[in-house]
C-alpha cells in the first residue's frame, strides 16, 4: 500500500505565500510523476483543476492560473513533492490534493497506480 500525506495549507492574505509537502510512503518501487490538482468550493463549472505537475527527472507542468507564481519542485531521495506558492488570490482558495503515480510492490510483483493525498484547505482571505 502507498500513503500521501499533505501539510502546509491555511489561511493567507491575498499576495502572501504558503508552502505545501506531500510525502509518500509504503511499498514503493518508483514514482513516475507527483503534483497538485485542487478542487475550488461547490458550485457550477467547479471541477478539479491541474495546478502542477513534476516527473522524477524533474520536468514541471504547470495550470494556466497558477503559471508564473507558483513553482513545484521534488525531492526523489524522500519521495515527497513541494509546492511553493506565491502571489496568492482569493481564487486560488480550494482544497489541494497531492497525486502521485507509484509503482508498488505487491508480493514480488510490481503494480502502477495514481494514488491521491486526504487533500489540505488553502484559503487566500483578507
């Protein structure tokens, strides 16, 4: 089995920054790609969004929305990615969910798999 967990969401001030983690852990062989989507509050047209993505050699790909002041990065040795997040605006308020596509270890057998984090709130507020 593969856990992520998410730390670093809260509350911030439109223009401030925050900084999200999300470690993996478990039986795993390698990670392909790990990043963040992030689900905005209910409403019409309110689906998951790309905010980021990152691959094991390093290659990042970033939503629309968030280019240019968000910056994702990843540290292979403790399986865990980072989100750096600045300039923030109000509509960037949402939960921000870590994906991860693992290869595990089941038995002596090898599986691959998209695995989601409980996912952190971010809410951008005055």
């Amino acid at each position: 089995q593969v856990q992520l967990v998410e730390s670093g969401g809260g509350l911030v001030q439109p223009g401030g920054s925050l900084n999200l983690s999300c470690a993996a852990s478990g039986s795993i062989f390698s990670i392909n790609f790990m990043g963040w989507y992030r689900q905005a509050p209910q409403g019409p047209g309110k689906e998951r969004e790309l905010v980021a993505l990152i691959t094991s050699d390093g290659s990042a790909d970033y939503g629309d929305s968030v280019k240019g002041r968000f910056t994702i990065s990843r540290d292979n040795v403790k399986n865990t990615v980072y989100l750096q997040m600045n300039s923030l605006k109000p509509e960037d308020t949402a939960v921000y969910l870590c994906i991860a596509d693992v290869t595990a270890w089941a038995g002596t057998s090898k599986f691959e798999n998209d695995y989601w984090g409980q996912g952190t709130q971010v809410t951008v507020s005055s």
